[in-house]
C-alpha cells in the first residue's frame, strides 16, 4: 500500500490551482434552480478573459456563423444559453484535464476528453430520464473524475501494482485502487469539490459515480452520472489501459430507470457524434 497518508493527500487537494473564478462562480449559478439567465450571462460578461475566448470559439471556422458574434448576448442569442455555457466550463476544464494521467494511462486530453463525453452523457440522460439541473449535472459530469488530477502521481508510481490487480486477481479498477493507494479517486475528487465550496449535489455524484448504491438513499443525479460514465468507458472513451476492465452499470440503477446494458450503448453512441463535434469546435478554435 503507498505510504502516502491522507493529511498529505489532503495538503496535495489544498494546493492545487483552482479553476478560474468566473468559472467557480458560473458552476454555483448554474447549480442553482433558481438562478436566472441573466444572473448565469452576467457572471460570464464582466470575465474579459472568458468573454474573450467565448467569442473566439463561437467566430471560429467551425460554426461559419452568418454574422460575426460581438458579445455574450449575441452569442447566447444565436447558439443558446446551454451551448455557451458547455463551451465556458469546457474551455476553463481543458487546461486542468488535458495534462497527460500516465499513472492511469492516459494520453494528454484523454482525461479532458472523457469528461466532456461525461458531461454531455449526463445531459443526454437529464432530458431521457426527466430529471431537470441540466447544467448541475453537466458540471458534475465534467468535474467527475477530478481526483485523477489529484492521485496521478502515486497511481504512477503503483500502477503496475494495480495493473496486476485488475489483469490477473479479476479486481476492478477502483478495488485495486483503494487496495495499493488506500484511497480511491471518488474520495479524493469529493473532498476537492468541498475544498472548492461546491454544492453538496454536485459533491455527492463526485463520490459517489462508481458505487452509486452506497448511498442510503438513491440519488437519480448520482445514476445519471454513473451511467454516462459506463456509457463512455463502454465505446472506449477514456478508459485508459485498465480503468473500464470489468466495469459495468449497477443493476439496481439501471433497474431503477428501467434501462438496459444495450440502451447504455445507444447512449454511448449519441456521446461518441457529439464528441467529434466538440473536438471539431475545438480544433477549428485554435
């Protein structure tokens, strides 16, 4: 087991950077039922940097626009609130995400990559399952596997250990996690969120995304991106070289929700389209 103890981790979480603060303030606008669509463009439109980069992506070669795109109005007005607000909290999650995961064999923008596919399988299972807080759940999908960040470099120097766990003693992933680190990144993400004053929603599905039925009581946000996250790892999203091995949706949620392991692969289809056109965006942007 790594020797690294919990008051070091913790010190670990506490130094690193945050996100941005336009961005900090937008995920707790957009957490929020009651917030409206200005309160969610006015946090974006006094931010010169995030305003910015919005009208550089939305002029971008990809979307060929009949107009150029002046302000956070325009561009609200000719994409729509939630396709904005994707590319804000995309655009402020691909510096932290994109760095390369070695110790969970991820290549660089392979962790950035996977948690937008997240994300968007979570808005896709928000409008399937009729559960609203889109953009709650977005954000929660996108921020899901934060603690990667936080335990790369002692997963790096353990992986063959856990690698050995998952390939030959028949563990999961986050099993053999837990059993050489002593901690597992759900735990680890989670006690991010808290130390980055997150809603205790978006908290919940941070801890909670691979063991969903730990909860006393089931939280359909928590299923929802639990699924989207089996969704991705099932088309090969993000998985790495071992996380995903032995990795299926719960029982007990998909029972809950009445799917099936095959509607997990439509869904998981409908992310992969969706995918291709944010690296597409993206690529054009730059």
């Amino acid at each position: 087991m790594s020797t690294l103890t919990m008051d070091e981790l913790v010190s670990r979480v506490e130094r690193i950077p945050r996100l941005p603060d336009t961005a900090m303030r937008l995920i707790r606008v957009v957490s929020d039922p009651r917030s409206s669509i200005q309160e969610i463009v006015t946090t974006i439109r006094y931010d010169q940097a995030v305003t910015t980069e919005v009208l550089r992506v939305c002029n971008s070669a990809y979307f060929g626009l009949s107009r150029r795109v002046n302000s956070i109005d325009d561009a609200i007005c000719l994409l729509g609130t939630a396709k904005v607000l994707q590319l804000v909290l995309s655009v402020h999650t691909q510096t932290l995400l994109s760095r390369p995961q070695e110790g969970y064999g991820l290549m660089p923008g392979a962790l950035w990559e996977h948690s937008v596919a997240v994300a968007t399988g979570c808005q896709l299972l928000t409008h399937r399952l009729e559960l609203g807080d889109a953009g709650l759940l977005f954000t929660a999908g996108l921020l899901h596997d934060i603690g990667k960040v936080i335990l790369n470099e002692t997963v790096a120097t353990e992986y063959a250990e856990i690698v050995k766990r998952v390939s030959e003693g028949g563990r999961s992933f986050l099993e053999a996690e837990q059993e050489v680190l002593g901690f597992t990144h759900p735990e680890v993400g989670a006690r991010l969120a808290e130390t980055w004053q997150l809603s205790e929603e978006i908290n919940r599905c941070i801890r909670y995304h691979h063991e969903p039925d730990d909860l006393p009581v089931p939280d359909p946000r928590v299923d929802a991106v639990h699924l989207a996250d089996v969704s991705c790892l099932l088309m090969g999203i993000g998985g790495g070289e071992t996380d995903g091995l032995a990795y299926r949706a719960r029982p007990a949620v998909l029972d809950r929700h009445g799917l099936s392991e095959k509607a997990l692969e439509s869904i998981g289809a409908e992310i992969t389209i969706e995918l291709k056109y944010v690296r597409k965006l993206f690529d054009a942007s730059r």
